[in-house]
C-alpha cells in the first residue's frame, strides 16, 4: 500500500491531506473521502477511529482520502461551525473525481464529521454510498437523512454518550432506504478498547460493487 502526502486547494486555501492507496495490481472500482471529528475538540485526520475505519476502506480496495478540516495542522482558514467544512469537502470530491474518473465515490465520517460528510454526500450525486461512524444525534440534527435515499450505514458505540442506540434506531426506521445499523457492544463515543471491531464492521458496510479487485 502506498500512502501520498498532498496539500489540495480548496475555498479556505489549502487543504492537508493523505491519500492512501490499496496494494499495486488491484482494480479500482470507487474511491473514498473520510472526514475528521470535531477541530474545537482535537479532531484531526489522525485520530485513532479515523485511522482504523480508514485503513478497512482501503482493505477493501478503495483509494482513501483522509484531510484536515480547514484551520486544522496545515490547513488554512479557520473552524467554520460546518458551513465551510461542507465547502471543505465538496472541492476534495472534485479532486478525488479529478484523480479517479468515472469512479463512484464513498463518503464516510466520525461524529462531527458524519454530520458534515453525510449531509454533502445526501447532496452530490458523485456520492454513491454513506458511512457514519459514532454520529452525535444529540448534538446535530441528523433529520436531512431523511430525504436521503443512498445506502447508508451507521456504526455506533453502545455506550455512546451522544447517540444511544434507541435513538439511533428511531431515525433509521424513518429514513426512506432504511439504513444498516451496526451496534458495537460495549464501546463508548471513542470505540477505546473496540478498534478491531470496528473496522470490521465498516468492512462490512461497505458494498460489494464498490470493493476493487485483483488485478
């Protein structure tokens, strides 16, 4: 696998990015953007959740786009409350189309950034399927899910202290394609202890035409 350093325009200036690719041979069938947790709160695209649901996308032949938000590491701008973020994430959909044509794309997220990528990816029609991981449902309002109908897949902690998992279940049964809800035991907001098994379950979540091949 290989791992690119790049720094990507984007409408706050620069973007700092890394774009992991799967083994050379495999077939490129989508390519995937991951967006952080929240910059006020120590988000970055090094977190630990981003980096283990990051490295199972790639796993599965997937090209994977992990980025600071603007105003985080080398990024320019500064935290815009999501308004600007979305802005963040729609030019880095332009560039992983740019580098991968005619490629659907994924889009996934851990909490703040589940708010901000699934609400572009709803939007964009680039955007073919959906991962949120950990979504804050008490802290932002997830309800333009409802007018999604893409695949989508939620991943929450048990103990997650921000989204129980009845509530989650209450906005998947309300959503007009469902969504595959994946509850992993025990584990808090952070899946301390439950990384594994996390990234197992965004294995799974992943569909099966977007997976690459050997080549």
């Amino acid at each position: 696998m290989r791992l690119e350093t790049l720094i990507l325009p984007g409408p706050a200036g620069r973007i700092e990015c890394l774009l992991k690719h799967p083994p050379a041979g495999t077939v490129i069938a989508a390519a995937a953007l991951f967006c952080h947790p929240h910059p006020l709160f120590g988000g970055t695209m090094h977190n630990k959740v981003v980096h283990a649901a990051a490295e199972a996308i790639v796993a599965a032949g997937i090209p994977t786009l992990r980025f600071n938000f603007r105003g985080v590491g080398r990024s320019s701008g500064e935290h815009d409350a999501g308004r600007g973020e979305q802005d963040d994430v729609r030019a880095l959909l332009g560039s992983l189309e740019a580098r991968f044509p005619q490629r659907p794309l994924l889009m996934a997220g851990y909490s703040f950034g589940s708010w901000v990528g699934l609400r572009v990816g709803c939007a964009d029609p680039r955007v073919v399927a959906l991962i949120g991981i950990g979504a804050p449902l008490t802290m932002a309002d997830f309800r333009f899910l409802r007018e999604c109908a893409k695949p989508l897949a939620l991943i929450q902690g048990e103990a997650d202290q921000f989204a129980p998992p009845a509530l989650l279940m209450t906005l998947a049964a309300a959503l007009p394609g469902g969504a595959r809800v994946s509850v992993v035991k025990d584990a808090g907001h952070n899946f301390a202890g439950h990384l594994e098994e996390l990234a197992a379950r965004v294995d799974e979540s992943i569909p099966a035409e977007l997976r690459g091949s050997d080549g």
